[in-house]
C-alpha cells in the first residue's frame, strides 16, 4: 500500500517507515521538520536500502496534502504530525490547538477532497486523565488536565463525529502508553530539542555525560517505591501496532480504537537501574518535588488489541533500554552529530 506518514521524520514515524518499509509498504512522509532533522531520510535508508518519498509540508496546507496524496495515489493515512509538550501547550495554547486540531480537520478534508477514507491517527494514554484504576482499557472515562491533551481529546471527538456521519471511512484510534527505545542499528533514536521532558531521553543524557544528574519527580507516591509507574513500550512494538491496525482495521469502516502498551508498569527507579545495567555507566539522580499534573501510575489493559489486531508488544526492558544506549552512545547529539 502506498500510505501517506504526516510527522514520518519524528520519533515514532520515522520508526514506523521502517517497519512499513520492511513490510513491503510504501510510505510517502509529509513532514514539516519543525521537531525533526533531514537527516533522518539517509538513516531510514541506511536500516532499509530504501529512500523513502518525503514531501515537506505543513499538515495546514490543503492543497498540498491533496497534491501529495493524489500524485502518490494513496490508500491510507497515518497521522503522527503535531506537537507534544505537556509543558508547552501550557504555555502555547493557541499553537496547539492550531496544529494538532486545526491541522486534523484539515488533513480529514483533504483526505475527503482526494477520495482516501481510512486514517489511523496517534492517540495518547493522557485522553484517560488522572485513571480511577490500573489497567486501563479503552472503556475508560476520557477527560483533559492541559491543552495538548485536551487536543488530543478534541480529535477524537472530531473524528469520532466525523466517522458517523461518514459510516464508509475507517478510522483507528490508537492511545499510546510511554513510547521509548530505538532501532537496534542504533541509527534512529528520540532526539528532543533543548532539556528533554520524558524520563527516558533524560535518563540516557545523563548516562552519556550531557547532563549531569535526573530529577526524579517525586517519590511519595502511592506505588511500590514511591515514584511514578508507566506502561514503557518499544517504539518498534508501537510502529508494529500501526501495521498491525492498517492490515487488521484499515480496510474495515468503523471507528476502532486501541490502547498500545504492554500491560507491565515500570517505576522511575526501575527504569534508572535497568538503564545502568545496559549502558555500565551510573546515572545519579536526587528526588525533587512531583511534577504538577503528573499521575502515580497509569498502564495499559492491551488485550483488545491482542486479541483484534493479532498485535502484542515483545519486546522487554532490557530491549528498550540497550537499544536507547547504543543510539545515544553512538549519537551523543542525536541527528546533529551525524
Ligand atoms: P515528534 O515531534 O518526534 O514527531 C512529530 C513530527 O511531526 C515531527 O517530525 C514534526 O516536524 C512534525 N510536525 C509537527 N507539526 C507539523 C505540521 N503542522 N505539519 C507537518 N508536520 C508537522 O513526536 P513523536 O514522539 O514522534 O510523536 C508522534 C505523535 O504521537 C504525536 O502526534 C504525539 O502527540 C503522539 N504521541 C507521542 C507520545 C510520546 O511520548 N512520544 C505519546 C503519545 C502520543
Ligand atoms: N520523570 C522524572 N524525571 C524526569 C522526567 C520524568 O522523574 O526528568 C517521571 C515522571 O514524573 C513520570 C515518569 O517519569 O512518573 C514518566 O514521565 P514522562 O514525562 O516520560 O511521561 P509521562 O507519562 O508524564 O507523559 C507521557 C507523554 C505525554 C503523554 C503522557 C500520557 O510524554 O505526551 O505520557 O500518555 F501525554
């Protein structure tokens, strides 16, 4: 299938080229590179011996998303462009809003306008607020605490709306847990901009000697050591949900929606020792106050995906961690060092 990948040069699109790639699809990027470096296509051709299609746009533009699809002759979209910051959004309410929900109403008509009706759009576990319990599945109440999250919510809805009035169209929303790790040629990792604001990509810049120590956000939490628990899934388990979701759903008009995690909650601490087990270097850190808007726990029931999609992340801790390590050790400044 040819599929248009909005956001493919960031983080988790780029990995999702690749397993499309590998899987015999043809993804065509549409990306603005606003959180993501060129660089990115040579190593998407280093891993796979293909160059992929990349057009530079901005998920806004009508026209261009019309052209791209058209010329490319689409049949499906995966939908991973927007922003992410937690912290930001806060801060840039306006930016957020535009991007992550103007620019899926846009892209929608623009998928309208060039007859592709199936999308599958990257949802985030924060649509499930502050959870009454763990695990979480996909029937849980949906509520916001900030506006990158009340964006995500807000698509949804749009799209849930729009799916039943447009009852031809698939539409797959998938809710990510905490997507870390890296390709295992080390070529491809998470390369955030300024101070890292996810565990993972900090822990592994302290770890590599850019930073000096990880403030852990609390550990006086209801949880077994205190600091906050995740569902830490592997990007490439999480590229594999969308392949898994456009063979499964992609053809099948409905809304479908997925959470993708593993099922396993990992504390912060966890995550420190089984990052300094795979990398031998120590990673000192000192508790600070929580985070405001952070939650004690949150992971995923993933069994509708198991059983619907026939998808189920494998891959462990250690994978996570080890291949975060040879990106970081290799890249110590991510894509600017290549
Ligand atoms: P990322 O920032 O690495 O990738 C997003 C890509 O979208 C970037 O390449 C960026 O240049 C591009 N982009 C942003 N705005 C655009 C626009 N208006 N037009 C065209 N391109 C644009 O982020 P990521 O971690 O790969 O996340 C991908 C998606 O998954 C996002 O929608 C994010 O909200 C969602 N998500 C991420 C996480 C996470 O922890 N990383 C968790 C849950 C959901
Ligand atoms: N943490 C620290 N120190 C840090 C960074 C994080 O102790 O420097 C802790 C947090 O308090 C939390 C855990 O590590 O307990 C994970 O924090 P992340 O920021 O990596 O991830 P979150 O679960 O807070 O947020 C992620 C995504 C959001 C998404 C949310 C819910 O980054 O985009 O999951 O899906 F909204």
């Amino acid at each position: 299938m040819n599929i248009l990948v909005t956001g493919g040069m960031g983080y988790i699109g780029s990995h999702t080229c690749i397993q499309l790639i590998e899987a015999g699809h043809t993804p065509i990027i549409f990306d603005n590179l606003y959180n993501s470096n060129a660089k990115v296509l040579d190593r998407i051709q280093q891993v796979t011996g293909t160059a992929p299609q990349f057009v530079k746009g901005d998920i806004r533009d009508k026209d261009a998303l019309v052209k791209a699809m058209t010329e490319h002759k689409v049949d499906s979209v995966i939908h991973f462009a927007g922003l992410k910051a937690v912290g930001e959004s806060v801060e840039k309410p306006l930016e957020y809003y535009d991007n992550n929900v103007n620019g899926t109403l846009v892209l929608v008509d623009a998928m309208r306008a060039s007859d592709v009706h199936s999308l599958v759009f990257s949802s985030s576990a924060t649509v499930y607020g502050d959870p009454a319990s763990v695990p979480i599945t996909e029937d849980f109440p949906t509520s916001a605490t900030n506006p990158y999250g009340r964006s995500k919510l807000m698509v949804e809805e749009c799209l849930t709306d729009f799916q039943k009035a447009n009852p031809d169209w698939s539409i797959t929303l998938l809710r990510y847990f905490n997507p870390v790790g890296s390709h295992q040629s080390g070529l491809l990792g998470e390369d955030p901009n300024g101070i890292p604001n996810n565990l993972m990509p900090f822990i592994s810049q302290v770890a590599v000697g850019r930073r000096e120590a990880l403030s852990v956000f609390g550990n006086d939490y209801n949880t077994p050591d205190g600091t906050g628990v995740r569902d830490y899934i592997h990007v490439l388990d999480l590229a594999d949900g969308h392949l898994s979701a456009l063979d499964k759903v992609g053809s099948t008009p409905g809304l479908h929606v997925y959470n993708l995690g593993t099922g396993n909650g990992s504390s912060v601490l966890d995550m420190v020792k089984a990052f300094e087990q795979a990398s031998g270097k120590s990673v000192p850190y000192t508790i600070v106050e929580r985070r405001a808007g952070d939650i004690a726990e949150c992971w995923a029931d993933p069994k509708k995906a198991t059983k619907e999609l026939e998808w189920t992340a494998t891959r462990t801790l250690q994978d996570m961690t080890e291949d975060t390590w040879r990106w970081q050790s290799q890249n110590p400044n991510g894509y600017s060092d290549a």
